[in-house]
C-alpha cells in the first residue's frame, strides 16, 4: 500500500498546484491515502475552512497543521467539525479539534498522529510522551500509523524518530519547508525524513517572495510578506508499507 505525504502547501499558489495536479499523481502512482501538512493555506499562513476545503476536493484525505493553526480564528469550529483536519495533539487538554484520528479507506484502517515540537518553539506538552501514549492506543485498532512531527529542530526530529521506531509505521518531519535528503527506514521497520518540504516556488525564500525577505534581514524593518508565485513545485515523500504489519518498506523523495 502507498501513502503520499506531501509538505506544506503554501497560499494561493500551492492551492492552486494540488488542485491541478494531484488526482493525476495519486491515479499514476497508484496512492491509496493522501496526507497534506496544511497550517499555510491561507496566504502563506493560517488555514480557513475554505482553503481546506479546496484540498478535499482535490483528493486529500488529511491535513495536518502546526504552530500557525490559530492564525485564523474561524477555523476553531470548524477543527471541532472536520475530522479530515487536525491540529497538533500535544496541545493542552480543552484546546479545540484534535490531534489525531483513525480514517477507514479501501477497507484499511490508518492512523494519522500530528505532534508539535518544542525547541526554538512554544512549549507544549512533551510530544514524545504524548505521541507514545496515542499511537499505543492506537495499535489496539491499526498497526498503520503515521506521524506528522512539526518540528524547528533536526535533533528534535530525529529523537522522536528513533524513540517512536517499531511502533508507527511513518515519521514525517514538518515546517522548515526545505526537504531534506536524509529519508531512512529506521530498524527496518518505520519511515523517516527530517523535512517533507514545501509546496511553494523555488525561486523563494521560504515559499515568500524574496525582495520583502531580503528588504526585512537587510533594513531591519517590518515587510509585509507575500507569497512567490512562479516556479511552483510540490515537495513530498512516498511511503510503502505492509497494511497488515504496518511496517514501511521504502520511502521515496517525490516532487511534482
């Protein structure tokens, strides 16, 4: 079975590249679930319940978000609504929506964890104990777990990695936009990468255009930033694995 998880979809422009290209990938290369990481749907940042909208209709079955989830204040009801929309489990208890949810597809059960880190970020509740805790109750169900770790720091990353290693099947590293190239299956059982990456331009700093980038570090002053339009690539990762033992056996760099 496949899984395509693919980086964060940044405004208008990566909307617009999911919606146009999407179904053609998953019909060619035969995916059989689709995760987005979505906290930028919105104009680079934030998410509403249109733009999120806009991806299940382009065959998205989740969207992971991060730290930029609240940007928006709308999308509150709808996280309580939507189960296909998540929002970092390790979030105090009583925050709205939540972190994680089984989805049934094709007769397969697959569960999607979304943690948030906490070096160089706002502290949360531990994501390692958090995300121990979920996916245990979750192997009751499915042995198919994936995670969404959005995370500033590779070391963050990568502990969570090897701490959650034989217990879900996919970790997939999240926020820093850039894909890393360091995707690994840990003990022969679980997929790893640092960083998915973006759906974004890559003539861009970071999916934004680079002049208010570049005026911003280089006039030390406040630039309104906007995301780059041209050159638009979507970043993601592809992952194999065995539906029964939910154990991954490849995972492959994939861009469109």
């Amino acid at each position: 079975m496949r899984i395509l998880f693919i980086g964060d979809v940044f405004g208008s422009p990566g909307r617009e590249k999911i919606r146009t290209h999407l179904p053609g990938v998953i019909e060619k290369e035969d995916i059989s679930f689709t995760i987005v990481q979505g906290e930028n749907l919105a104009g680079g940042i934030g998410i509403t319940a249109n733009t999120a909208k806009e991806m299940f209709k382009a065959e998205v079955d989740c969207i992971t978000t991060g730290n930029h989830v609240w940007k928006h204040k709308e999308i509150v009801g709808y996280l309580d609504e939507e189960t296909r929309l998540l929002r970092p489990a390790n979030f105090p208890e009583g925050v709205e929506g939540r972190g994680h949810f089984i989805y049934e597809k094709n007769d397969v059960k697959i569960g999607v964890i979304n943690l948030q880190g906490r070096v160089f970020m706002k502290s949360l509740d531990d994501p390692f104990r958090v995300g121990k805790k979920i996916a245990g109750e979750m192997r009751e169900e499915t042995k198919n777990i994936f995670v969404d770790i959005h995370a500033e720091a590779t070391s963050e990353k990568r502990a969570l990695a090897m701490y959650l290693a034989g217990t879900v099947t996919g970790i997939i590293g999240t926020h820093t936009h850039v894909q890393t190239a360091d995707e690994q299956i840990i003990n022969g059982k679980t997929a790893y990468i640092t960083d998915v990456g973006m759906v974004g331009s890559s003539d861009s700093i970071i999916g934004n255009r680079k002049e208010e980038i570049i005026d911003h570090f280089v006039l030390s002053i406040p630039r309104r930033f906007v995301p780059a339009k041209n050159n638009i690539v979507a970043n993601c990762v592809i992952i194999d694995f065995d539906e029964k033992t939910g154990v991954a056996t490849s995972i492959t760099r994939y861009n469109f």
